[in-house]
C-alpha cells in the first residue's frame, strides 16, 4: 500500500471505530496502523517525504502521529518534521502526540536539544510555542518514596505491551525501571538540560525588548541567586539585576 493508501484505510477504519482496543479512548489505533507495525513496513524516500508533507498539514498530520506512535521505529529523516509539528501545532495540549513517538525512539535528550536550537533560531512566536512545547518533554526522573526503606531516584521506560507502548507493568503492579547505566545517562541529561535552559533563557531575555515575551520567561527562571548552578552564576547576576529582582 501507498502512504496515501495507508492514509485513506486509517481515516475509513477511525470514522468506523474499527480499533484493536475498542472503547479505550487513550490508546485508540485503527487496524492498519497494527497492519503496519506487524508487516515491518520499512519506508521509502518517497514514502517519507509524504509523511513529512503530512506533519505539515493540520489533518493528515494527526494520522502520522497515531500511525507511529505503535510502530518500533521512526525514520530518521521524520525526526525534525516531527518536532516541528509539535512546536507548530495549533492546539498546545495535543504537542504531546507528536514529543512522546520522539522521546521513546530517539530519548529524552535529543527531543530537548532539538527544542532548544528552534528555542535559538526562532522568532518569538516560535519561542513561545517552544516552551509549550517543553511542558511535554519533563525530567524522566522520579524519586520513589518506599514504605520500608530510603527514598531514590530512577526513571521509566515505556515497553510494548500487544497494543501500544506503557510504562506500567500489570502484572507486577509497578513500573518498568531502566537500568543503572541508563539512570546515570538520564541524571547528566537532566542536569545538563536545565543548565543549558536556563543560560539560553537569561541570554535571550537579556537581548529581547519585548515586554510580552521577557514576562514569558520571567516567569519560567528562579528569583533568589542560589538557584542557578555555578556555570550560571554571573550570567544570572545580569538577569536578576536586569528582570528588577535584586
């Protein structure tokens, strides 16, 4: 089947509810996107600029989140169109669907690189869609408080469970946990990610005039000195002084 074959077959089987998990309104996937996902489609350079003419059309974009949110993989070449329907979207609240595919095939700190370089080189329309962005794309890090024991930190993983991708084991009544190797890679992701952030904020809020958009991220950056990390302490002594908090 073409791309717009594969299309035209998901908006019949949508419009006729015909899901593998009938009535499960978060996970629902037409048939042909398990078709797909089955038969290990693997796509064409022409498929994948169709895909990528997709992400960028309000209705047909929809089907290519849903579509790849159960296959295994991602083309490379769809990462950043992916991104950027995201960033793009009309409704804020629905970004997730287009982060979520990216985070679990290239990882959390490629997502969060990738918006910060269209954080940088955008306008400021673009910035603030970046930052809508960003409420998608929080820390994989969780503290787990036991009942028997000192808290700690790790993190989750999503794992295919014949129907779509979850973090929580059933069976186990708990949550699938990377492994240390992965949890020491997600803390130096994490902690590089907020210092570089805050730096990129401060930086752009020290070169910004509008009011609106220094406001936008005002309101995202700490108030006392203490909170910034010790790469950033002279940059925030600028800010602090410049944003009228000291």
């Amino acid at each position: 089947m073409t791309v717009p074959e594969i299309y035209n077959k998901w908006k019949e089987q949508w419009r006729n509810g015909e899901f593998r998990q009938p009535g499960y309104v978060l996970n629902r996937y037409p048939e042909i996107a398990y078709h797909i996902r089955e038969s290990k489609r693997v796509w064409s350079e022409q498929d994948i600029q169709i895909f990528t003419d997709y992400l960028g059309d309000k209705e047909k974009k929809r089907f290519v989140a849903n579509l790849f949110a159960i296959q295994e993989q991602i083309p490379e070449e769809l990462f950043e169109p992916f991104i950027d329907a995201s960033i793009y979207d009309t409704d804020p609240s629905s970004n997730q669907d287009y982060l979520n595919p990216c985070i679990r095939v290239f990882g959390f700190a490629r997502v969060i690189e990738m918006l910060d370089f269209r954080f940088l080189h955008g306008d400021d329309e673009t910035k603030k869609r970046v930052k809508w962005a960003y409420y998608w794309v929080r820390s994989p890090l969780v503290t787990i408080v036991p009942n028997d024991g000192p808290e700690r930190v790790t993190a989750f993983k999503e794992k295919w469970n014949g129907f779509y991708y979850e973090t929580y084991n059933m069976k186990t009544r708990s949550n699938y946990e990377v492994s240390e190797a992965e949890l020491a890679e997600y803390k130096r992701a994490v902690k590089q990610t907020l210092i570089r952030r805050k730096r990129m904020w401060m930086e752009e809020f020290l070169r910004n005039t509008d009011e609106e958009a220094r406001k936008n991220i005002k309101a995202s950056l700490p108030t006392e000195l203490s909170a910034f990390s010790e790469e950033n302490q002279e940059l925030a002594k600028k800010y602090l002084k410049e944003s009228g908090q000291v």
